[in-house]
C-alpha cells in the first residue's frame, strides 16, 4: 500500500452535506471523491475545469442580467432573430 497524507480543509456546512449527498448518491465517500479530484489535477496538469475571468464586454452583460438593466424582451421568436441579425 502506497503512502497516504492528511488533508485538511474547512468548507460551509451546508455545500459540505449537499455535496456529500451526491457523493453517497454516486457510491463515493468524501475521500475518493477528493482522491479523483487530485488524480484528474494530475492528469490535466491544471484544474479539470476552465477558471476564466470575463472580458468586459460579458461581465457588463452579467451585470446587466443582475441589475435587470438594459434588457430586451420579445414576444415572439421571430422578433427577436430578426433584431439579431440587425
């Protein structure tokens, strides 16, 4: 058997016991799914997930959903594809 080491980490209770649910629902307990975690780490050299800062063009548009700003609506499909293609 492979040496092992301890992590140690804090996380919010309540993402810490949904999370856990799924990893039940999954057949892993917390420690494999930390395990698979650091395995992909390795085999991707990086994290197996894209981490990305928006340019300002697409966080102005976040903004603008949050703060219900600048938005159009349309009440129909056509409407709309037609003001895209504008």
């Amino acid at each position: 058997m492979s040496k092992t080491a301890m992590i140690r980490a804090r996380t919010e209770l309540k993402l810490k016991s949904k999370v856990e649910r799924i990893f039940e629902a999954l057949g892993l307990t917390a420690s494999q799914a930390i395990n698979l975690f650091y395995h992909r780490v390795e085999l991707e050299n990086g994290l197996p997930f894209d981490l990305k800062i928006p340019n300002p063009t697409t966080y102005h548009a976040i903004m603008d959903v949050e703060n219900k700003k600048n938005l159009r609506s349309y009440s129909h499909v056509e409407t709309m594809l037609k003001d895209l293609k504008k």
